[in-house]
C-alpha cells in the first residue's frame, strides 16, 4: 500500500471511489466524507472517525441493508 495518512484529519475530503486502497486511514478523521468505494471488509478502520449517517455507506458495502426506524 501507499501513503499513511494514520491519525490524519481527513474530514469533509472528497476522495475517488477506487482510492480507498491506495492508502492507509486508520485512526483518521473521515467524517463528513462521501465514502463510497470503502470496503470495511479491505481497509483496517480500526480508530476511524465518522457521523452516525456514514455508517450506511459502510454498511452498504456489507451487503446490509437499512431500512427507516
């Protein structure tokens, strides 16, 4: 892999969706970005940070689907 962008402040970015693995974002702060192209199942998440609406985007990639509460 490439660059490390570890503990970065990586908020409000806007990144490609083939890009996710091109570099290393554990401990970032990815809130408030699109993160389309994110497979939680190939890139280490371990510390990141996100909004609570991120999670459907991610969870999306998991093949799960959210439904309204």
């Amino acid at each position: 892999r490439g660059a490390s962008f570890k503990e970065s402040d990586l908020s409000r970015g806007v990144f490609s969706e083939d890009c996710w693995e091109q570099f290393r974002v554990q401990g970032c702060d990815l809130s408030h970005s699109e993160l389309y192209g994110l497979d939680p199942r190939k890139i280490d998440l371990t510390g990141v940070k996100i909004c609570s609406w991120q999670q459907e985007q991610l969870l999306e990639q998991l093949g799960v689907i959210i439904v309204p509460d």
